[in-house]
C-alpha cells in the first residue's frame, strides 16, 4: 500500500495521538520527524509474516496438546510437515488466523500457556505509518516534505 499525502498531512497536523510531532515540524527536512513515524511502538501491534517452525515449537509444550483417542496419525504428521519450512505466516494481514493458526489451536488445549506463547508470537511492535497505510509501510523524508506541501 502507498502512503496518502492528505492522510499524512492531516496525521502531522493533529498528531492524534500526542507524539510530538508539532515541534519537528519546523524543518520540513527532518529525518528525526521520520524516525518518530517509522518508529515500533508498544502499543501498535501487527502482524508478523514470518515465524520460524522452531519458535512455534519452543512455544509449545507437549502438555498442551489436546488428548484424544481420536487423534489422528494425519495431525502428527501435518504438524512435522508445518516444521519443514523455513517460515511459517499464523496470520493474515488483517490480524485474523491463517489456517496453519487454526489448525495450532486445534490441536492445543484453550488457555494454555502454549497457545498464549503462539499467539505471542504472531504479532509485532508495529509503526504509526504501518498503523495507517500497513503493514511494512514506511515513510522517506521526500514523502514527509511533500505531505507538508499540500
């Protein structure tokens, strides 16, 4: 996704969440002014595209695996295959579960620590341009210089 000169605008001019950007405002050639954007903050969080197999499985603890007589040979085996690749995407773009999430947490006991720990792991710090324009978005100072002109 690109980033909306007008949203941009608008995001340095209220600044709606109080980051401070009214004093960096000045210089409109302000890399600082752009790091503030890019800038991972705690409480945006977002997708993460890429987990490793291996951090899903020191996630889990076996403990945590539903057991049932039913259980199939298939889902053990679905669940080694899911380890053969090199990363693994749990969640979509949008933050809603992939199937691979889903399948996790069908074979995962509710409430658990282990799937506390796998949800965990699919969310990221996330920047304000991320926020507004998505995820893996960032902001150059060309593009900061040129919301202010509009």
């Amino acid at each position: 996704m690109s980033i909306n000169l007008q949203t941009l605008k608008t995001e340095l001019l209220t600044d709606p969440n109080g980051y401070g950007y009214a004093a960096l405002l000045a210089d409109t050639n302000n890399p600082e002014l752009v790091r503030q954007l890019n800038l991972p903050r705690a409480e945006i969080v977002m997708p993460r595209p890429d987990v490793s197999p291996l951090e899903i499985l020191e996630a889990i603890s076996v403990d945590d695996f539903i057991a049932t007589a039913n259980q199939s040979i298939l889902v053990g085996s679905w669940f080694e295959s899911l380890t053969q690749y090199p990363s693994v995407r749990i969640l979509k773009e949008n933050g809603s579960d992939t199937r691979v999430m889903t399948n996790i947490m069908k074979i995962l006991k509710n409430g658990t620590a282990s799937e506390t720990r796998v949800r965990a792991l699919s969310v990221r710090y996330g920047s304000r341009i991320e926020q507004l324009f998505g995820v893996g978005v960032t902001v150059t100072v060309q593009e900061v210089i040129d919301a202010q002109r509009i």
